[in-house]
C-alpha cells in the first residue's frame, strides 16, 4: 500500500470515528434536551381579545390515559379511529370555563308589564259588602316554582330555579347555578406530521356532570411550506457507484459523510439535502477516496417504513488523481 493509500485510509478511518462521535454527541445533547424540556412547564396566559395559551408540559402515555379517564373519555376508541388514518395520539388539552352562581331572595321585578286585556277582579257579596273573591289558584298561599333548563342537541342543562311568591313587595326569589363548561381536544398526528382533533365537551351544573353532544367541530392546519435551510447538517451513510475517468472501469465506494444544507417542508426529512462531503473506499480500485455530491434527493418521502433514502450523483477522487462519476444511495441518520 502507498503512502498516499495509508493517509487516506487513516482519513477515512478519523471520518468514520468523527461521524460516531457525532452521533453520540447529537445522541447525549438531544437526551439532555430531553430531559430539560420534561421538567419545564409553558405556563397557562391570557393573551389579547379573550385569546388564552394553554398550560403545555410533556407527559407520559400513562399520565395522558389518566388524565383522559378522569375526564370521561375513552382513549381506546379515540385510538382505534386513529389507526385508520394511519395516526397516533400526540397530546390532550382541556379548556375550562366556569360560570359563577347567583343566589337572591326577596327581589323585586325587574320590569313590570300590565297585562293585556286584563279583567276586572270579581267581587263577592259578604254581609252585604262587596269583597274580593277567594284565591282560588291558591297564589297568595303558595310559594310558585319555576326550573329553567340550557336545552342542548341531547341534553337539558339546569340553570337556574325560580320562586315567586305574591304576598311580598319583593316577590322574587331565584338561583343560578353555578356552572363549568369543560372542553377536552385531543390531538393526533400521522407520520406526514397531519394532525387530526377529537373533542368532548361535558358541562358541570348543580354538582352533576352533563356530557354535550358537538353540533360542529372544524380544525384547519396550515399546510407545510416547502423552503431552503442554509445550515442543517446531518450524518449520512451510504454507497456509491461509478466508473473511472483515467482507468475506465467500474467502480463501488462504501462512505460516511455529511450534508450541509436542505429543502423541504420538514428539518428531519427534507426533499432534498446538498452540499454532501464524505469519505469513503474503492473497493475495486482498493484506495480511499473523498466523494462529493452536489444534491441528493429523498426516495424515502415515497417509499413505505424508509423517511431519509437519498440518491443522487456524486463524484469521488484520491490523492492519485482517479476520478470516479456516478451515483449512490444514502441513508441519513
């Protein structure tokens, strides 16, 4: 072996510990990220025009089934519809609103309407005077009660009761409940990263639980917008193909590299990836070489279980001069 041959065969062994190394790195960096991102919590906020930020933290698949359980929901059939969108789910979020009671006795009308058409109060002879007659309807003896319901598709809601009774100045006397509306949204998202919403809404009235049917439930997603990043680098490995320029013969080139730039909709699985630099080894030619690739693009967007398969042209060459043109496969990592 030449000394050319050994300097690149030590190149390429420095690349290949490199690119093990980064991984590594990239490996611990994203488990400390991990971890720091589980501890921290994005707290609840008003925002302008009645707009609120949810509180947002990351959780276990345990804690988000407990969570769902305790609000009534069954996340199997939520799951099972999922799975044939090709989807799982991603997080649960509950809004809350509640409406606070009101309790009053002894009030006065708030507006006082005569009646129509209304008759004269019959009178009754008694000992030769002239009296009003008896309450026959029993008004100036009973207390009168009137329940008011929020009538929904399926459900009647109890929202206040009411009293009147006639003997007072103050006739009036109500209650309304104190009521708490809960919206659950649960998300889903499939591999394409399309996400999909359940809802369940349940109202709390009078201390019971009242679970309302949904007339209408509409999500719209901004579709992703394809666009370029400068700086993205990703490990790749890969396999090229070609045939040398000075001895023309074909060629097979193991190498491990790196790509400095992107296209896509997606930072994790671009469309496209440029600028790739590697190392790698002619098996037939048994010399390091250095491959080069202007642009790769992903097979894998269109390929089932395979999300960065790469191909493009590429050009490789040694310290000897030999250049080999042709293409290769790469997987990024």
């Amino acid at each position: 072996m030449t000394l050319s041959n050994k300097i690149m065969l030590t190149l390429l062994i420095l690349t290949v510990i490199c690119s093990v190394g980064f991984v590594l790195y990239k490996e611990h960096q994203m488990t400390v990220q991990a971890e720091e991102i589980n501890k921290s919590v994005v707290e609840f906020r008003q925002l302008a025009n009645d707009i609120a930020r949810s509180q947002a933290q990351y959780a276990t698949k345990s804690d988000i089934d407990n969570f769902a359980k305790q609000n009534g929901i069954e996340l199997d059939a939520v799951r099972k519809d999922l799975s044939t969108l090709g989807a799982t789910v991603a997080g649960i979020n509950q809004i809350t609103v509640v409406s606070g009671g009101q309790h009053q006795t002894n009030a006065p009308s708030t507006t006082i309407t005569p009646g129509d058409n209304t008759p004269p109060t019959p009178t009754v002879n008694c000992n030769g005077k002239q009296i009003p007659c008896p309450d026959l309807f029993g008004f100036l003896h009973n207390t009168q009660h009137i329940d008011l319901f929020e009538k929904f598709a399926d459900a009647n809601v109890p929202l206040a009761s009411v009293a009147f009774e006639a003997w007072h100045n103050n006739p009036w006397s109500y209650t309304v409940y104190s009521r708490t509306y809960k919206i659950t949204n649960i998300l889903g998202h499939d591999t394409n990263d399309r996400h999909y919403v359940y809802n369940k809404m349940i109202v709390n009235s009078n201390g019971k639980d009242y679970p309302v049917k949904i007339t209408n439930a509409e999500f719209k997603e901004e579709y992703p917008t394809p666009s370029f990043t400068l700086f993205n680098p990703r490990l790749y490995i890969g396999t090229d193909g070609g045939m040398g320029l000075s001895d023309v013969k074909g060629e097979f080139t193991p190498n491990v590299g790196i790509a400095i730039s992107s296209y896509g909709s997606s930072l994790v699985t671009p469309d496209w990836s440029f600028a790739h630099i590697g190392l790698g080894y002619n098996v037939v030619g048994q010399r390091p070489t250095i491959q080069i690739s202007p642009a790769q693009y992903n097979i894998g967007k269109h390929i089932p279980l395979m999300k960065n398969v790469f191909i493009g042209p590429t050009v490789g060459s040694d310290f000897s001069g030999h250049i080999v043109v042709g293409g290769g496969i790469r997987v990024g990592l």
